[in-house]
C-alpha cells in the first residue's frame, strides 16, 4: 500500500501525469478516487474489495476525466485486459497512460462487501485467472498472493444451460430479459463500450425498438454481447451496474467461450495479440473469406 | 385523524379479504434472484410478505410509471388515421406496508405530475390505490429521510400509518381512503401500553437516521441556483461513469421519453419509456449539438434538478433520502456525502460564485 502511495506520490510531483485514478475508503467500502494533489495520496488503497474496473475511467467518451490531464491508473491482470483492449481497438495509445499494476490475490463480488475471500464470497471472474501478475504494466506493484479460493457457481450455472433444450434456454433468457428497464447502466459501466453513438440509440433507422418489451431487450442484450463477442474482458461492471440484476456477465462469458472454441481467442493484457474479428488469414475455417 | 389497533390476524384477514375481491395487494417480498434484498411484488397472503427487512430495491414509482407503456395505438384507414386512446382508469389496489419514504415520493411527483398538463394515467392509478405504510426501521447509512424533513414516522402520501406494538400495529388513519379500508378490522380502542409503545418505536427509528446528513436549509436552492458555474461541479462527479442506474431506482425521478413504434406500415402505437439526465442523448439536438457535453454538466443537473429547481417551482425538494442511488452506484458516489460538501461550501462562500464557466 504504501509503496503504491508512494509512487502516485511521485508521479504527480515529477508531472508524469496529471491524476492518478485508483481506489479509496469511501461511505461504503472502496470506491474510485482520483487524486490529483500529490499531497493526498496517502488516500489510496488496494485489498479485495477492490473490485471496479477502473479502465473504464480511460474510454475516451468519459471527458469529464480527459480533461483532467494524463492519468496513471491501477489495475489488476483484469482490468489491465481492458487498457489492452482499448490500445488494441485504437482508443487510446499506449504511452498515454501510466499503467499500475497490483498483483492480486482475488477480489470479492462487491466493493461494500467486508468478508475474507471464500469459494462464496470471491469474484465468479476470479476463477481461472490467469493474469494475477499483469504483464501489460509501466509499475508492477505488491507480492503475489497466495492462489485464491475457486468460486465455481458460474461454471455450474454455464453447465446447466449446456445441458438445457434450446426451449428451455430460451426461456431461462427470456426470464432474465423480461427485467429490462432498457436504462443502458451495463452499457455505460463497460469499459469496452466505446461507441460514439451507440446503435440503440440511432433513431433513423430505428434498428431496435427503444421501449422496454421482451422482444426488443431480447434483440438489444444479444447486439450488445455479439458486439462485445472476442472483446468482453469479463470485468462483470454491466452486471454491477445493472439494477435489475439481470445475469449480465454470464451472457458474456457465454459467448466468451464461444469466441475461445471458435477462434481460440481469449481477451488478454497484450496489446499486440489481434482481435478475432478484425484479422484476415489465409488459414479462416470459414470458406467465403479466403 | 383517527387511530385504530390491528392485530396481526387484523392485518392478515384484510389482505385475504382484498385478495378474494381480486384487488392487488403489493408488499415487500423477498427478490426472486436475491434472497438478501426485498422487492414490491404483488402477495396473495400477508406470509408472502418480508416486513421489517430492508428496504425494497426499488421504490413504488413502477407502479404508477411503468418503466414502459401505451398511451394510444393508431392504424391508418381508408378514411384517414383511427386513434385510440388506453383508459385511465386503473383497476383498485392496495400497497401494505410501504416505506414511509416511497409514500411520501408519490406526493412529491404530484405536483409535476399535475402541472401544466394534468397526466391522467398517473392521477387514475393515483386515486385507485391505498397506502398502508409501516414505520420504517430498516434505515441504513445511506438514509437520510430526516435532512430532508420527512423521517421514519412521516405519514406523507399514506392513507394509513402502521407502527408495530405488542401483538400488532397502531395504525394511524389519515384519509378518508383509509378509513375506508379498515373499518371493519381491528377495534378503535388503543390501549396506554399500545400508544406510548408507539411513540417510543417512533422515537427509536427517529434518532438512527437523525444524525446521517444535515438537514437541508432552506436557502440551499437560491445557493445551487447562483452556483450553477461554481468550479465545484467539474471535479464533483469524476467518479460517475453515467450509468444513470441512480434514476432507475430513484423514486422520484420521472422523466419519460415518447416514442412511437410501428407495428406494420399500417399501425402502431405511441408508448412512454423512463428517461435519465445522465444520458447525453437526453439533451442531444436533432443538429448533433449537446448542451450538456459531459458527465460533470449532467450529474450537475441531477442535482439542479432536485434540490434547487423543483423546490423553486413546487416547493418541494425531489428527494426523500432513501438512499437508494448511493447503494446502487458502481461509481461509488454517495448523495448524503455529496449534499453535505455542497452545503458546508454554500457556508463557507455564501456569495454568487464568479464560476469558472463553461
């Protein structure tokens, strides 16, 4: 902790950046913080409750944070996927941020949450992690902890809608759709939603209906995974910020493994590994590319 | 105001009463995908109800503003355009043992409600629903009903006030709609044990949410209205990321958009959908221009809204202080902790603020 107060420290005195955006104490539990006084430093932390995607801050649609200045941000292997990402998509480039990785041991489900980690109370993401040492990073920070506990209620539930008849899949989505308010909070908490105008937002054409019918969330959830298809860095924020509780990230993660058997892809911290959907081989398996 | 005791088989008779008259009975139940939180979901047996739990996640706004629905639908004849309009009159319902403060948000949204134009979808579910609200003792830190002059006793918008005591409630009756709905349970004698058991419990849930947030002086909407360019604004909401999941469970943020939605080249339907000002298409022009450009000018707004432009126009703040839209946030923002910075700086620098500008 203290080395990380240090180096924010440090990098506001020397002007290597202009804020460093990491987490803090707040009303309830760890929050965001930006510290921009090199004076108040000594406010970050960094434990299990750590649990935001603070990448997310980077999207260059937050303006309110570019006008800030340059930002060094603090990341776990996870969050360090979606800088990857935004590099890799040519959102922001590389030496506009100062990467500070931490070394993670796991994080619980939410940040207000004060429990030691068990196979209950960490993360679903957590389990098969394998980016607790980041290697995308300017500054890696901390030990690495010791191997978390497996929290494997995703991997069952994905098991179980595997082994599902597409009727019954069908309905189990219908379920969770039906409690869409269609208030796009999964959208704006994303780190990977980028777009400038977003597509459920265009009027002409009005490529899906705005108004909250089981029909029209269905068509709106599955564009916003199938664009999120090779690109989803599984940071679970759409989930956390919804407030229907609407299984989010277990959609994703679906057709994460989809993009993984099809493509052997997985979203990683490495900027230079080409998107699955955005390179052209010689080699596709399917013909009509070649 | 009269006051009446109901035992819990009072309260338990009227519910299956009311369910075999086919009236809605809605109370707080424990979420279906959650067995931590409480939603307002419609029970057929007082059982079915948590009381006493949590707060629901969510207010009882959806119940007389459905996050969507039809207004009219319209099909193109021969002869010209046919409209037809949904009727405004809702079926009757009862909402038992509502938060005090969730109560009190549907007075408060009255008042826009029946302001230039009288919305006459909300008026009919107003008039056709009963508000049996309990005291509320579930409050937690982010509550702060009291800074906004309402408390976990307040009857504001019920029809009828439950506070628990040994064996059952007082229920206080406030309106005619109340009296109407207990008058044949319970009895009209409360005895001293009964009366000053209530107060105490009033008292109890009073001073845990006292001391949560200053209250809110009057002069603080003139303060926000002359701050509008205070430099405050551009660093307050940097942890805001815009996902507007605050007004999803606000109960009394109201704004709707309206859309038509063509079911064929022939007919559709005209429908009303909730809205937020934490989404830049909420102010995007038709010529692409955004006169709130970022986060900070729309969460900026957010608090405009309610604590200095409807208390000027309605006097009424747009708050209760349920705290819903600190425990929702990923950001982590935190509106008792928000207001107290806005308040301690209206203090400290009393003056119009020469601003920064935008």
């Amino acid at each position: 902790m203290k080395e990380l107060q240090e180096l924010a420290a440090k990098l506001l005195t020397d002007g290597a950046v202009q804020v460093v955006i990491g987490y803090e104490e707040g009303p309830r539990g760890v929050r965001p913080a930006f510290i921009t006084d090199p004076a108040q430093a000594g406010r970050l932390v960094f434990d299990a409750r750590c649990v935001q995607n603070l990448a997310t801050y980077l999207n260059p649609r937050r303006k309110h944070i570019v006008q800030l200045g340059k930002s060094a941000v603090v990341v776990k292997g996870c969050d360090a996927r979606a800088i990857a990402g935004l590099i890799r998509e040519r959102q922001i480039a590389r030496e506009s941020v100062v990467v500070i990785a931490v070394r993670c041991g796991g994080v619980l489900q939410r940040p207000a949450e004060n429990a030691a980690l068990n196979s209950e109370t960490i993360s679903v993401r957590c389990a098969g992690c394998d980016v607790r040492e980041p290697k995308l990073y300017d500054y890696l920070l901390g030990e690495l902890p010791p191997e978390p506990p497996v929290n494997a209620a995703r991997s069952e539930q994905i098991a179980k809608l595997e082994k599902m008849t597409p009727a019954e899949r069908r309905n189990f989505w219908n379920e969770e759709f039906s409690r869409c308010i269609r208030c796009y909070a999964c959208r704006e908490a994303c780190p990977m939603c980028f777009c400038v105008q977003c597509m459920a937002d265009k009027a002409e054409p009005q490529w899906i209906d705005p108004s909250p019918t089981l029909e029209s969330n269905r068509a709106w959830q599955m564009m916003r995974v199938l664009h999120q298809a090779g690109r989803c860095v599984d940071c679970l924020e759409c989930e956390r910020a919804c407030p229907e509780n609407i299984s989010l990230g277990l959609f994703s993660r679906y057709i994460a493994d989809a993009v993984e058997k099809r493509f052997e892809y997985k979203a990683c911290d490495d900027p230079a590994v080409a998107p699955p959907l955005g390179v052209f081989s010689t080699e596709d398996g399917e013909e009509f590319i070649r | 105001m009269t006051q009446r005791f109901l035992s819990h088989a009072d309260l338990g008779a009227l519910v299956a009463e009311l369910v075999a008259a086919h009236t809605r009975v809605i109370a707080p139940v424990r979420a279906k995908d959650d067995a931590r939180q409480l939603d307002y979901l419609p029970i057929r047996a007082l059982a079915d109800a948590a009381l006493g739990v949590a707060l629901p996640r969510r207010s009882l706004k959806e119940f007389f503003l459905p996050p969507t629905e039809v207004l009219l639908s319209y099909r193109q004849t021969k002869e010209g355009v046919e409209i037809k309009e949904v009727p405004t009159q809702a079926q009757p319902q009862v909402i038992l043992c509502a938060s005090p403060c969730d109560a009190a948000a549907l007075e408060v949204v009255d008042k826009v409600m029946n302001w230039e134009y009288r919305d006459e979808l909300w008026f009919g579910r107003r008039e056709a629903t009963t508000i049996v609200s309990l005291l509320c003792s579930i409050m937690d830190s982010s509550c702060f009903c009291s800074a906004i002059g309402l408390g976990p006793d307040s009857s504001r918008g019920s029809d009828v006030l439950l506070t628990p005591v040994e064996g059952g409630y007082r229920a206080q009756v406030i309106t005619p709609k109340g009296e109407a709905l207990l008058k044949d349970y319970g009895s009209a004698e409360l005895s001293a044990a009964a009366e000053a058991g209530a107060e105490a419990a009033q008292l109890a849930a009073r001073a845990r949410v006292a001391n949560n947030a200053p209250a809110i002086p009057a002069e603080f909407s003139a303060w926000l209205a002359e701050n509008f360019d205070h430099p405050i604004w551009k660093t307050m909401a940097l942890r805001c990321n815009g996902c507007g999941a605050c007004a999803g469970v606000c109960p009394t943020c109201h704004c709707f958009d309206i859309v038509d939605e063509h079911e064929s080249s022939e007919q559709g339907v005209r429908r009303r959908n909730w809205d937020s000002c934490q989404m830049a298409k909420f102010t995007l022009h038709a010529s692409g221009h955004n006169p709130r450009q970022s986060q900070s000018e729309r969460f900026r707004q957010r608090i405009q809204h309610k604590f200095s432009v409807y208390p000027r126009r309605f006097d009424e703040i747009l708050c209760t202080g349920c705290g819903r839209c600190s425990r929702i946030c990923p950001g982590g923002m935190n509106l008792p902790e928000i207001l107290g910075e806005l308040m301690a700086l209206a203090k400290s620098e009393p003056e119009k603020s020469e601003g920064s500008g935008q």
